[in-house]
C-alpha cells in the first residue's frame, strides 16, 4: 500500500501561483511515477503532469510553460510548481503515484485549486 499526502492548494488570483506537494508513503521501492491529475466540476479527470524516478516529465498541453513538476531529494516527494494561472485551471488536484511491483496505482484524496477572475 502506498499513502498519499497532498498540500499547497488554495484560492489565487488570474495570473497568480501556487505550489502543490505530495509526499508518498508505505511500500514504495518500487515507485516507477508520480504525477498530478485534476477534476473540475462536471468534467473527467484528466492528466496534468507526470514525472518518473528517471525525472522524465509529460505535460498535457493546455499547462506547458506555465506548470512544472519537479521531485524532492526523495523520489516520493513531487511538486507541482504553477504559473500564470488562469480560472480553467479551477479543479480538484489529485496527486498520483504508481508502482512496477505490483504494477498499480495510488491516488492522494484531492486539494482544491481556485483560480479567481
């Protein structure tokens, strides 16, 4: 099992930043990936951004050269450094996590980013 702890959202102005963390915890030697999705109200969740214990990094579109996910010294720590934000980045941000062995995935329980026009 792995545990998920998210923080850092909140209520920001258009054009303003927040940083997201997320630290993992529990059975995690074989952690292949991390990454943020996020969920705003009606739609599906969707990817964000994802990173691997390589440091090989994936944006969807919509937040390349705004957003950028980075790891801590540890592997299990990932930040989610955003910029210029704007009120369709309104959402719940969920972090992730994902194994190799057994090959699956965990998810943190949310943290609410409002972007305000």
């Amino acid at each position: 099992q792995v545990q998920l702890v998210e923080s850092g959202g909140g209520l920001v102005q258009a054009g303003g930043s927040l940083r997201l963390s997320c630290a993992a915890s529990g059975s995690i030697s074989s952690l292949r990936a991390m990454g943020w999705y996020r969920q705003a109200p009606g739609k599906q969740r969707d990817l964000v951004a994802s990173i691997t214990t390589k440091g090989v990094t994936a944006y969807v579109d919509s937040v390349k050269g705004r957003f950028t996910i980075s790891r801590g010294n540890a592997v299990n720590t990932v930040y989610l450094q955003m910029n210029s934000l704007k009120p369709e980045d309104t959402a719940v941000y969920y972090c992730t996590a994902s194994r190799w062995s057994p090959y699956d995935d965990y998810w943190g329980q949310g943290t609410q980013v409002t972007v305000s026009s």
